[in-house]
C-alpha cells in the first residue's frame, strides 16, 4: 500500500464552520465519477464535509475542487427507505442517476456499507482508510503499483480474489476483507493492522509492532486521527440529542405541574 499526499500534522485548531444550504437528500457527484449522498454538508477551509445521516455524527471529508457539482437525490419509496450508514449496518445498494450518460455512477456509501457489514468493520474506518489511501480516487495508481480505492498491490488482490481493482466495488470488498483478516490477526489492534495493511504483515513482525519508517507511521497516524475525529462528532452528537431529550422532558414535567396548579385553582370554591 502507498500513502498518496502527505500527512498533515495533528494540531488541535479551531476550525470556523461555514454553513452551506443544501436540500435534503442532495447527491455530491465527484469528478471521479463517483456520487455521496447526503442530507446537509459544510464547507471546512478548502474541504466540503458530507453528513451522510440526518443527525451529523457520520460524515465524509472530500477537497471541494474534487466535487463536479450537486443535484437533487432519487426519492425514494416507503417501502425501500434510505438508511444512512451505520456501525456494521449493510443498506441495499441503490443506484444513482449519472452526468455522464452511459457510465453508471457507484454510491460509495453504499460500497462502503457492505463491504463493512460483510466483514463486520465500523464503515467510517473503512472510509478512513479509503481517505487516507487513495482520496476516494477509484483510478488511483501508487509508484509501487497499488491501486484503487483501498490501494491494492497486484498480489494482494489476486490473493483477495479481487479481479479488477478499479472496479470500486471489488476493490472496496477486498480491501475490507484484507482489513478484517488483519485485525484478527494482530487481536484488533487497530495500529498494528493499519502498519500491516500499509507496510505488510512481514516487517510489523520483524519490527514486534509499527514500523520505523516515516510513510507507515504518518499513515496510521492520518487514519486513526480521522476515524476518531468521526466518533468523536458521534458522541457529542448523541450527547446532545439526550440533553436536549433531558430538557424536554424537564419541560413536559413543569408545564404537566402548572396544569396541575391551574386545574386545582379552578377547582377551589371562591370565598
């Protein structure tokens, strides 16, 4: 595997949000042919941030010079409703009307969903991995020869089963494969298989651990900060969904009293 773009330093920095309207249920078609639904997004300095489900805890980081353009999403019926990725969840996969006629455009949500599922990873490490391998580039070609979305060497896809490592969906499914195998391997720990997956399984057991090198430990670095950057929106996330839950029954309570006081008022003969 082949870290593509430098990995910037972790400095713990306040970023100024600037809001974007968005209709909900838009589609953000990329340059690269793919599209990633989503319900609102937010403009991050020179990144667009995707919130793939209503409530902002999951989301996707992509450079905003990368996004051809918005449109509308395809509704959907009653009875085939969306459902927005979620840990080991594995959605139907739905297909996405494309700019380009005659090139069918792959939800990478949905990819990355089932590919998650089937091999029961949390699907915002796998996107993650796809960030910081490849940049969501399905056609990505690394100096040594990896390629695709999960940036796999030749021998590693044909010992994965994958037959066209451009083809996001294969790609992604033997990426995530390999990842899983990886993680079982190292008893999930989860910087020993990212080593593993960026430097081989060999040198992480000639080193005990990740290996000195310089591209192995930015690479780990660079995922696990994403990947606990997108929890961390997930726990404040359903911290503030409660505390407003708190609140609001905190209100119920006292206007359920003053009714009670009004009622009893009412009820008390006048002297």
């Amino acid at each position: 595997m082949r870290l593509f773009r430098s990995c910037r330093v972790w400095i713990c920095a306040v970023l100024a949000l600037a809001a974007v309207p968005c209709f909900a249920g838009e589609v953000a078609v990329l340059k690269n042919g793919f599209s990633i639904r989503h319900e609102r997004r937010q403009v991050i300095g020179d990144v667009t941030r995707l919130f793939v489900n209503t409530d902002g805890s999951s989301f996707v980081d992509v450079r905003t010079e990368d996004i051809e353009h918005f449109e509308a999403a395809p509704e959907e019926s009653a009875a085939n409703p969306t459902v927005a990725p979620a840990r080991l969840s594995t959605p139907e996969r739905t297909g996405v009307s494309s700019g380009f006629p005659g090139r069918p455009q792959p939800n990478l949500n949905d990819v990355v969903n089932e590919a998650s599922g089937r091999y029961r990873l949390d699907p915002d490490l796998v996107n993650s991995v796809i960030k910081a391998e490849s940049a969501f580039n399905p056609r990505a070609v690394s100096p040594k020869g990896a390629q695709g979305l999960m940036q796999l060497m030749p021998g590693t896809a044909s010992a994965l089963g994958v037959p066209n490592s451009f083809d996001p969906q294969a790609n992604v499914e033997g990426g995530a494969k390999y990842l899983r195998e990886l993680l079982e391997r190292y008893n999930f720990d989860l910087r020993k298989a990212l080593a593993a997956y960026n430097a081989g399984p060999e040198r992480v057991e000639r080193f005990g651990g990740i290996p000195p090198y310089y591209e192995t430990r930015t690479y780990v670095a660079r995922v696990v900060k994403d990947f606990n950057k997108k929890k961390d929106a997930q726990e404040k996330a359903a911290a503030a969904k409660k505390a407003k839950a708190a609140k609001d029954a905190k209100a119920r309570t006292a206007q359920a009293s003053v009714n009670a006081a009004v009622q009893a008022k009412a009820g008390t003969p006048s002297e």
